[in-house]
C-alpha cells in the first residue's frame, strides 16, 4: 500500500505518517524545502530503507507534479494566525486561504485527471479539517471560512465520485497540543488533544475494510481549560 502526504513537517503529518510506517505501507513525503531538513532528519531510517521517499516544492504544494497514484492521499498543510480580521494585511488573507483551500482543491484535480480511479479500485482522499467546519470562533475567521470550503468541497466531492470507491474524507477535530495549537496563548495545553490519538482514528478509519463510510469524523475535547488572566 501506497500513501503520498503533504506538508509532512507538521505534527499531525508526522504522526500519521510514522503509524503507516508501522503497518507496512510505503509512504511518500512532499514538504516546502525550507522544512527539508527537518522532515529527512525525522524520517532518516524510512529514507535510509527507501520505504518512504521525499518530494520537494519551493512554496506551492500545487507545484507537485504526480507520477503514480496511491491507494491514499494526506492533505495536512494549512496556515493558522489567529487575529481580527480587520487586522490582517491582505497578502496573510490570501496566503492562509492558498494554503488551507485552493491548493488542497487543485491538487486534488490534478491528481484525479492524472490518475482517473479506476473501477473497484479504493482509494482515499482525506483532509484535515476542524472543530472551526462547524463553527465561527473570534479571531479565526478566514482559518474557519477555509475550514467551512473544505468541508463544502468533500461534501461535493463524494456525491460527484459517488459511482466509484474513491472517498473523500474531512478529519475535524479540536486544538490539538502542537506548534498551531501553541498559538493559542490563553488555553491549557493539557487539555489539547494529543496527535497520537488523533492520527490513530485517522488511519483506523482509512485502513478498515468495513463498508461503513463516515466521511465527516469530528473528534472534540471533552473539556476545555483556559487559563486565569493575570
């Protein structure tokens, strides 16, 4: 089994990548060159035993070029700054919104026309949604006007492919306790969910062999703490 993922330096991107890893799957890394070292430095023996490989863009994910299709597909890279919206300069609007949305739908595209799904042939599309799909937090407008589009989109994206076994898949879940979830100062990283437990749904999901297809999986915190203004 085959896997490509995208943005793999983000914490949830690693998780998930090291549980395929685990089963035997062959997983394919594409990350900004920036973050090249990082991800080679993390994946050193997988590399060193060509069971995963690594694909380099400049910036754009969208400049990723396919030359072979996967049983799965991992869009994991978005942006998240948390400010009002009347605050943020045009150029951080239109960069949150490129990376979380339009370069997850012209990916997707171009992999479908590269490599139409074949009759009987499963093959998974899954994007990272969040608890911000569902709802609006202060702040946080574009990052959930994003999260809203993806989910618009996946919702689309099965009833189109709805005549095969491709699935479209949105993993939402609340802040979980990595570099994004830091940014938010006034809560208690002890209640943000673990990626662990989150990547571990994620590939449960994937990999079963069940005809049960529940392509919006929200994953909340039980409780959330914020911490005391001083």
């Amino acid at each position: 089994m085959k896997a490509l993922l995208f943005g793999a330096s983000g914490g949830l991107a690693t998780v998930v990548a090291e549980r395929l890893l685990v089963r035997g799957w062959h997983v394919d890394l594409v990350s900004r060159k920036r973050r090249e070292e990082v991800v080679r430095k993390r994946f050193a023996a997988a590399l060193t035993e060509s069971q995963a490989g690594i694909y380099l863009v400049e910036e754009e994910y969208r400049e990723f070029d396919p030359t072979q299709s996967y049983n799965a597909y991992f869009f994991m890279q978005a942006l998240f700054a948390p400010c009002a919206l009347a605050e943020m300069e045009e150029v951080r609007i239109e960069a949150e919104i490129g990376v979380g949305l339009t370069s997850h739908i012209l990916l997707t595209r171009k992999l479908i026309a590269t490599h139409p799904p074949l009759p009987n042939e499963r093959r998974d599309f899954c994007y990272i949604g969040s608890t911000s799909a569902y709802a609006g937090f202060r702040n946080t407008s574009v990052y959930c006007a994003v999260k809203h589009g993806l989910l618009g989109f996946i919702r689309a994206m099965n009833d189109e492919y709805s005549h095969t076994d491709a699935r479209f898949w949105l993993f939402s879940m609340g802040t979980m306790n990595t570099e994004m979830g830091a940014l938010l100062v006034n809560q208690d990283s002890t209640s943000f969910l673990r990626p662990e437990d989150v990547a571990d749904r994620m590939i449960a999901a994937v990999t079963s062999t069940s005809n049960v297809f529940e392509p919006e999986v929200i994953l909340r915190r039980r409780s959330i703490r914020f911490l005391e203004k001083k």
